[in-house]
C-alpha cells in the first residue's frame, strides 16, 4: 500500500503558484496598457502645447512639446511644424518585466480650428 498522505499540500503548493503567476503577469500586461494610455496623452497634450506656441516659432513649440512629454514621464521622438500644425511623436518604456516587451510610441498633430489670415 502507497501512503499519499501529503498529496493535497502540493496540489495546492501547485495552484497557489499557478495563481500567483496569473497575477503577475496581470500586473504586467496592465502596466503595459497603462503605458500606453500614458503614451497617447502624452502625444495628444504636446502636441496641443507644439501647436500654442507656433507663433513663437519652431524651436519655441518643439520645446514646449519636449516639456510636456517630460512631465508625462515621456520621451519626445520627434516634432516638426508644416504650416500652423504641429506633430509631435512620442515614447516610453512600461515598467516591470513589461519592459520585455518594448516601448510604447504614440504620435498626434495638432493646429488652429482656423487658419490665421484665411486659407
């Protein structure tokens, strides 16, 4: 006769670590659509800043896009102006084992509802 006292500790020592891992790597898929969500603002509010600041001139409303991706704990990839409208592209890398993952990139353009001096 077999003793399989103790069978029901390890099928459970089992599943709590099934389930732990589950958790896990919900957290980090999570972080990475958090990122993501992050990445768009990001894009979408420097853009907006880029294209406030057209009057001041290119640099001016590149700059004030690169300050507004900073404080959203982005990075702005790139930023040109064609005419009165600003694109802005944007980064970042999700935290955790996300990172595996790579990085989330976003990119927005925005301009005046109306063209100063008609179109």
């Amino acid at each position: 006769m077999r003793d399989d006292r103790g069978v029901a500790t390890v099928l459970g020592a089992g599943v709590i670590a099934a389930l732990m891992l589950l958790v896990v790597l919900g957290i980090q898929v999570g972080g990475a659509v958090l990122t993501r969500h992050r990445v768009a603002a990001a894009a979408d509010l420097a853009a907006l800043a880029a294209a406030g600041q057209l009057a001041a001139g290119t640099d001016g409303a590149c700059e004030r896009a690169r300050w507004v991706a900073e404080r959203m704990s982005a990075t702005t990839t790139a930023c040109r102006v064609a005419g009165w409208e600003a694109y802005v592209e944007v980064s970042a890398r999700p935290p955790g084992w996300a990172v595996l993952s790579g990085t989330a990139n976003a990119h927005a353009r925005a301009g005046p509802a109306e063209v100063p001096g008609g179109r």
